[in-house]
C-alpha cells in the first residue's frame, strides 16, 4: 500500500513537472511575443521520434487553457498523428 501511495505521489509529481513546463513556456512566448508580435508557432524536427507531436498537442492545450485562440493543424503529409492521438477520424 505504501508503494502505491510512493508511486502514485511520484507520477503525480511529473505530471506537475510537465504541466509546468508548458506553462514556462507558454509565459516566455508571451514575453517574446510582446517585442516581436507573431501569431505562428512552429513544431519541426527532421528525425522521427523525438515528440514533436506530443509537444504541439501538449503546447495547444497549454495556450487553450489559458483562454487563447488555437489552430492545431498537423503538417506531416506522410505519417500524420495528431488526430488519432486526440481520439478524432
């Protein structure tokens, strides 16, 4: 019983961490935005696997939370994921 507690305490705290960690972002956008006026944010990589994906999602999700306007649009032509991952045909 004290491991689950332990375990549980721990995934709650990275998903803490994680949420955090977009809202760290979101903020330093804001203040990049505030010299630079912008309105598109860009997720790339040329290697496969590196999360950019789960980064755009967990980013547009950040921004709609804190009442911003959000289009999500997936750019991969070849192997898009983003609709599956949020659960949509």
């Amino acid at each position: 019983m004290k491991k689950d507690l332990l375990k549980m305490s721990q995934i709650n705290k990275a998903f803490y961490f994680h949420r955090e960690s977009y809202r760290y972002l979101v903020n330093n956008l804001e203040l990049i935005k505030e010299r630079k006026n912008f309105k598109i944010i860009n997720i790339t990589s040329t290697i496969q696997g590196e999360g950019k994906t789960q980064t755009s999602i967990d980013l547009a999700k950040t921004l709609n939370s804190l009442n911003k306007k959000v289009m999500l649009i997936d750019g991969d032509l070849r192997k898009p994921k983003i609709h599956l991952r949020l659960g949509l045909k």
